[in-house]
C-alpha cells in the first residue's frame, strides 16, 4: 500500500497557503516528480535556464514554444525538498515572471 504524502500547490508557488492543498498517493520506492512550468521576462529566457539547472533536484530544463517559455522537471527524496526548492530558490530568480508547479501522482 502507498503512503500518503501531501503536497501543496498553486499558480503563484504561494506552497504553504493552506486553501491549496492537494493530496495524492506515491508507492514506497517512487521518488516525488514535479514539472514546474515557468514565464520569463522577455530576452532572459537562456539566463534564467542556466540558473534553473544549477538548483538541487532538477533533471531537465527544456525551453519550450506556447504559453510557457520553460519546462523544469524535478526530483528529489522528498516533498519537503521539492516543495523548498521550488517555493525558496526558484522563486528567487529574477528572470522569472511566473510559475505552475505540476506534480506527478502517479509514474508509469
């Protein structure tokens, strides 16, 4: 049986507002993934890409076309340290205008 792991969430990486919970269960050897979908300020997408892949947890960071003008994938051992290095050090980038944190819930 999974554990239960809660994991809060929102458009504007606000990850400890408490309205904005959303659970879901990971098996005991599934390590936690996230995709965070970020917006730059026009002109810095490739800086904000290199500081992006030097934060602790990121796999991939692919520049995108659409909506979005990046896509991060992310894992860790944890919540605890996703949800730290997407609510404390992404957001502290300054090329970044926008985030939208996805989490995967279940890895095939």
């Amino acid at each position: 049986m999974g554990r239960r792991l809660l994991y809060k969430v929102s458009p504007y990486n606000h990850l400890d507002s408490p309205e904005n919970d959303l659970s879901y269960t990971l098996g005991e050897d599934t390590m936690p993934v996230a995709y965070v979908l970020v917006t730059c300020e026009i002109g810095f997408e490739d800086k904000a890409m290199e500081q992006i892949s030097k934060l602790p947890c990121v796999e991939e960071v692919n520049r995108v076309t659409g909506v979005y003008d990046i896509v991060v994938k992310l894992s860790g051992s944890d919540l605890d340290l996703l949800r730290e290095v997407i609510g404390k050090d992404m957001v502290k980038i300054r090329e970044i205008s926008f985030t939208h944190t996805l989490m995967a819930d279940q890895i095939v």
